[in-house]
C-alpha cells in the first residue's frame, strides 16, 4: 500500500542514524536550490553532525514519508550554552534578552523537504509535529534572509526575527536568527 504524501513519523535517534544517508540527500537537494545554494562542503558537515546532533539533550526528529521514502525531515534539540553558536547569539541579546530567550530553549536545528514536494504543506506538519513535544519556553532557529517559503512558515506559527544580521564562521553571508515563544509558556 502506497503511504499517503507527507505522513508523519517521529524517529528515534537510532532511526536518524539508520536513515541518515536519505536524509543527507534531502539536505543536498533542499539546500543546494537557492538562495542557500550550498556547497558539497557543507552537505558533507551536515553528514558529519549527525551523530552528535542524535546525541544532544532533547534531541528529536519527524520525518515526512511518502511513496514508501522520507521527503522531508524535522531535528531539534535544547539550545544550552555548550552550542558553538549560543555565545555568539548571546552577545548580540541584552542581558534580558538572554534570559527570556536562551534560559530555556530548544534549537530548530534543521527542517528540509525534497524540492519536487515543497509547497505542498509537508514543512508546515513537520514543524508542527516536532513542536507537539518540545516544553521548553522559547525556540531559535538561524535561517536566510530570503528563503521566502521558509519565512512564511515561521511567521505564520508566530517566529519572529531576533537577530537581522548574523554572521558565523561557516556562511560567508549573512543570517536571520528567529525566536519562538512557545504557547502556554
Ligand atoms: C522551508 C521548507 C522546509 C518548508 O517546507 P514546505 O513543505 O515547502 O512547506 P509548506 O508547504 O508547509 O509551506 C510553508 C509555508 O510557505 C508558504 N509558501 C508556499 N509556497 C511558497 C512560495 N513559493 N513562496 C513563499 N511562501 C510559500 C505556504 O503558504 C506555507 O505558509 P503557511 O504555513 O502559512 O500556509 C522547504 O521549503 C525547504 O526544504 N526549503 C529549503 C530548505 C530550507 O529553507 N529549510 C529551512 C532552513 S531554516
């Protein structure tokens, strides 16, 4: 029986790793469109933090299937201060910007669908599904500026753009860092 586009599956960390060459091809493919047109390089990172990711305190993950292969994929984990990037976010917040948005946080680490079914609501349920389980207050993720499809999404679950102008070491330009207060936080 053919599964219905887009249904939803919470994976366990050993099912990330089990499926993690798929999802490193729907990263390549989601990613290497623009305007994130990215390089093999940073396929091949993503590939690498897979594991550790998997590892992280809170770590979850959805996977959207259809026709009997995952189309698209959610990972989140807490955001504490041992991330690479909580320091650098932090020293772009106020003191108070800190503790309402880092005390108690959950990082949207990656969420990606295969270009050939985006558009067709499956980020949208991904991002919901992953969200079901999360307790902390807030949320960050980092996204691109014009990646339109994504910025709808967020704003219309209540994102908003903490940070316009975000650099790191890994992206030559610029990011948006994005907040999400959870409801009944
Ligand atoms: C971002 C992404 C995960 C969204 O998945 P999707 O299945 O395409 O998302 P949906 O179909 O649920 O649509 C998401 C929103 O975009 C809107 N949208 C659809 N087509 C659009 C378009 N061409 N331009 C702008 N917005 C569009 C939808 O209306 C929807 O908003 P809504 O939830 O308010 O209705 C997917 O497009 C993707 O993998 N993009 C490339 C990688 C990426 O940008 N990942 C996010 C990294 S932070």
């Amino acid at each position: 029986m053919t599964a219905p586009p887009g249904r939803l599956v919470v994976a366990s960390p050993d099912d990330v790793i089990a499926h993690s060459d798929e999802l490193v091809e729907i990263y390549a493919e989601a990613f290497s469109q623009p305007p994130w047109s990215e390089e093999p390089s940073r396929v091949d990172m993503f590939r690498r933090h897979i594991p550790a990711y998997s590892r992280r305190k809170g770590f979850a993950a959805v996977f959207a299937e259809g026709d009997g292969q995952i189309v698209g994929f959610a990972l989140g984990a807490r955001l504490t201060s041992a991330a690479w990037w909580w320091k650098d976010v932090a020293s772009r917040l106020t003191g108070s910007q800190v503790e309402t948005w880092l005390a108690d946080c959950y990082e949207l680490i990656e969420i990606a669908v295969l270009p050939q079914v985006q558009g067709k609501g499956i980020g949208g349920g991904l991002h919901d599904r992953l969200f079901e389980d999360v307790t902390t207050k807030t949320a960050l993720l980092s996204t691109h500026p014009k990646a339109d499809r994504a910025l709808s999404l967020y704003r219309s679950r209540g994102w908003k753009v903490l940070i316009e102008d975000f650099l790191y070491s890994p992206v030559a330009s610029s990011r948006l860092i994005m907040g999400f207060e959870l409801p009944g936080s």
